[in-house]
C-alpha cells in the first residue's frame, strides 16, 4: 500500500502559522481540521495511507531556514514526507 504523509498541528501552532506561512488554507483550526478530513478520506478512498507527522511552527521556520525554501505551503507540505524519511528531524 502506498503511504503518503500530511503535517498534524496543534491549535497554537496554527495560529502561528497562519500568519508565517504564504496561502495557509485555514483561517481557524476547526477549519484546518475539517480540511485535513476530507484530503485524508480523498487519500484513503485512493488507496493509500495516510500518516500524520507532527509539524511545528518552529519546524517550519528551520526548515526554511536550512533549506532556503520559500515559507508557502507547499513547502509547508514537503515537511512532513521530509521528517518521515529521515531528512529532516
């Protein structure tokens, strides 16, 4: 089975990265929540498997830091499958 692996934030770190990251797609964390459901569901209706990686508002600034990626949200994305592979701790 294919794994694919989305970023789970707690309330705090949201807010904080709404306001760091470009084209956040949540203006509330029940949103980003109810969002992250259906792309969940979307994943496993495809077959795959869905595993949540912790990602922290601080993770997010390291990570652009270290990579000298650009603070939107693909790059917010890229952060989990890179903690999940060993690329990024």
């Amino acid at each position: 089975m294919r794994t694919t692996y989305l970023a789970r934030v707690t309330a705090a770190d949201h807010e904080e990265l709404r306001r760091l990251v470009d084209n956040y797609p949540a203006d509330s964390y029940e949103k980003w929540l109810f969002l992250q459901s259906k792309e969940i569901g979307n994943w496993e209706r495809s077959g795959w498997r869905v595993v949540l990686i912790d990602v922290s508002a601080d993770d997010f600034l390291r990570y652009c830091r270290d990579t000298r990626a650009s603070p939107n949200f693909h790059t917010f994305r890229a952060i989990a499958s890179a903690k999940a592979i060993g690329k990024f701790n």
